[in-house]
C-alpha cells in the first residue's frame, strides 16, 4: 500500500504518518515547506494548479491520499484558502491522476454547531456551523460527499471532534492553557488567564485519531462518506484545564476573564455518536483522558 500524506508536518500528519508507518504502509510525505532531506515532496494545495497536482500524484500511483492540511483561525479568505480550496484540488485532480485512490478528508466537529445538551451528535444531525472555521470545514466535507455520492471519487471525511495529546497546537484551549501554565511556572507566577471554562467537549487522542485515518484510508470500502471520530464522551472543559494544571504541578488560581474564543463560543456542549465509525471501521478510541493530558504537557 502506498499512501500520499497532505500536511505531513503538521499535528494530525505527524501521528498520521505514524499510524500508517506502524501498518506497513508506503507513505509519501508531502509539505508545503517541509525539507527534502527527508524524503518529503514540497506541494501547495492552495498555491499550486491541478496540473501541477496531477503531475505529482500520477507517477506515484496512490492507494490513497490523505489530506491532514488546514487552518484553525484566520481571516475569511485565509479559512476558505486553507479549508476548502485543498479540498476543491483534491478532487479536481484524483480521478485524472489516481481515480482509484480513496481521498481521506478531515472535517471538524464545528461543523455541528450547537446542538442539544446532553444527546451525542451523529453524522446525519442539520449542520449550523457558528464561526468562519466550522463553515469552511462544512463546505469541504460537502464538496467531498457530493463527489463520493456522483461517483467521482472513492472518499470518506472524518469529522474530528477536540484532539489532544503530545505537540497539541496553541489554538486550542488545552494548547493555550499549557502555554499559559508552563510561563507561569517559568515566572513563579500565582495565576493565568483564559477564557471562559464552562462548556463541554469531546476530546480524542491523537493518536486515535491517527489510527482513524489509517482505518478509513486502509478500509476496503467505507459504506459512508462522513464519519465522527471522538471518545463519545462530553468533558468539561473546567476539568480538564485542571487536570492539566495538577499534572503541570501548577497550584495557582485559573482565572477565566479572557475573550470567549469566536471559533466555538456558541457551543456550550457537544459529544460525538461514533456508532457508525465503529461499525463502518472497526475503530473505537483506547486512550482516556489522563493519558492525554499527560502527554499534552510531557511534549510542552
């Protein structure tokens, strides 16, 4: 098997190509900046024509092709750039260059929007994004199912609830409470400040998001074109900061005066239904919630 792998030095790519390597997997690493000294192929989704896309993915002949690029925050145009128009690539150049590849997407549970408190979410629930992000990864895994549904290319898109575990991006709210905790540390400080605590999430270890991706790019025939990927449980997200915090031995107060973060602020509570992905994959996340915050400050 041989696997194409899109943002390979980012977060999920990272544990992604890991996952893969681990099943004996072919993986051709592709970066936007990334060094060639070790063996990855520069490519820009956003920057680079389909011509020029083709022209890479046809002498390799993929099995599948992963895309794990992307963008958390940004202006309306950087978000469409990063979420949609890879996508749009993607699909504009697989049935020319590899029309048997299967295409692994990455959607986002901020698709979802609100929705109601205390049910889990499943995949065929109304979409109402809240936030620039959430739109533009709805648009993405529209794009995908529409062409899965047409025939025009084998292609499934995991909706990746909260991800967390070691290297976790600063973006998120356990990634700035990390940061937050660690200068506190380095400063002797008595307090930090985020944002408010008050709702819930699902969390996931990436390293089972990981082997979600390399499930659903190995699958022999996903019968879905959208899949949850998520621990099926809602954590507050009050909790889980402290259980960073007494991982991190910080004893200090956590303040929560900071801005409300625009990307997930109308979400109060939200928890994936993963049915359909144990079912249609096979997967079921292993990892609990102290083992990944754990590894979240272990690689601070």
């Amino acid at each position: 098997m041989t696997v194409v792998l899109f943002g390979a030095a980012g977060y999920l790519g990272r544990a992604a190509e890991a996952a893969l390597r681990d099943r004996g997997v072919r993986v051709v690493r592709v970066s936007r900046t990334g060094p060639r000294d070790d063996g990855s192929v520069r490519h820009d989704l956003v920057h680079g024509g389909t011509d020029e896309l083709v022209a890479l993915l046809r002498p390799i002949a993929p099995d599948a092709v992963v895309n794990c690029t992307g963008l958390l925050d940004g202006t309306t145009a950087e978000l469409v750039a990063a979420n949609v128009t890879p996508t749009a690539r993607l699909l504009d150049a697989l049935p020319v260059a590899a029309p048997s590849a299967r295409l692994v997407a990455l959607g986002s549970a901020a698709e979802y929007g609100p929705v109601s408190r205390g049910v889990p979410v499943a995949e065929n629930a109304a979409a109402n994004p809240v936030s620039g992000y959430g739109i533009t990864k709805l648009a993405s895994t529209l794009l995908v199912r529409d062409a899965v549904v047409a025939g025009r290319v084998d292609g499934v898109v995991l909706r990746v609830f909260n991800p967390i575990g070691a290297d976790l991006p600063a973006g998120t709210v356990l990634g700035r409470a990390t940061d937050a905790i660690r200068a506190a540390l380095r400063h002797s400080a008595t307090d930090i400040t985020l944002g408010p605590l008050d709702s819930y999430r699902d969390f996931v270890d990436v390293t089972d998001v990981a082997n979600a991706i390399a499930d659903a790019a190995l699958a022999p025939e996903p019968s879905e074109p959208v899949l949850n990927v998520g621990s099926g449980r809602a954590i507050a997200v009050r909790d889980a900061v402290a259980t960073l915090a007494e991982v991190a031995g910080f004893e200090g107060k956590i303040l929560e005066s900071a801005p409300v973060p625009s990307r997930s602020g109308a979400v109060d509570w939200i928890a994936a239904d993963i049915t359909r992905t144990r079912h249609v994959l096979g997967w079921s996340p292993h990892q609990d919630l102290i083992t990944s915050i754990r590894a979240v400050w272990k690689n601070a």
